[in-house]
C-alpha cells in the first residue's frame, strides 16, 4: 500500500499539492505522538489502509486524533479504505475493491484539499 501512496503523493505534487506521508511500522504501541507531530504541521489527515474501513485502526486512529488533537485539524480526518464487505476472489474486483493511487489522489486532492471551507 506504502507505494501506493507515495503514487498518489507525486501526482499530487504535480498539482501543488503536498502530501506527509507517515508509515506506521508497528501498530502496537500505536506511535500517535509521530501521526499528532504531523497533523500539527499539516492541519490535515488522511488515513489510508487496505482494511476495512468500519471497526478498524484507521477508527482508532481517528478517534485518538480527535480526543487528543482536533484543534489542530482544519478539517475532518480523512479515511480511505476497503468497503464492508468480503474481499472478491477475481482480480478484476480485487483491483477495484481495494484504494489505488487514482482514488487517493481525487479524495485527497479535488474532493479534500479544495473543498470550500
């Protein structure tokens, strides 16, 4: 998924548009402080996984951001994930299933970065 997301942030660079990326190497313990360092620099944050996105880290994460940080964001975390359902079995609905560098550009760049305050 990392490169998936470096993908997407060049495309956006390209757009003017700048992306921190932050690679959690352990999710227990869960490093908020290095996720809340980065929010307070960007006053934005967008979680990207391949889980899904109901009942999951990304939840956590967000949850955690907003107890601890919400003043910081500028606008509501973002969170792209893979829909609730059962992962398909064709690699044809496999690549559609899961978040690829077109949809992380489009949530994070015309949908997220330009919405109107």
């Amino acid at each position: 998924m990392i490169y998936t997301v470096f993908k997407a942030a060049e495309e956006l660079e390209k757009e003017g548009i700048e992306l921190e990326v932050v690679d959690l190497r352990s999710l227990y313990p869960l490093d908020m402080d290095t996720i809340i360092d980065s929010v307070k620099r960007t006053k934005r944050c967008a979680i990207i996984t391949q889980a899904v996105e109901f009942m999951s880290l990304s939840s956590e994460i967000i949850t955690q951001l907003c107890q601890k940080a919400s003043f910081y964001l500028e606008r509501p975390p973002l969170r792209i994930g893979t829909p609730y359902c059962p992962l398909p079995a064709s690699p044809v609905l496999e690549k559609a299933y899961l978040p690829n560098d077109k949809k992380i550009v489009f949530e994070n760049g015309e949908k997220y970065n330009h919405a109107k305050s």
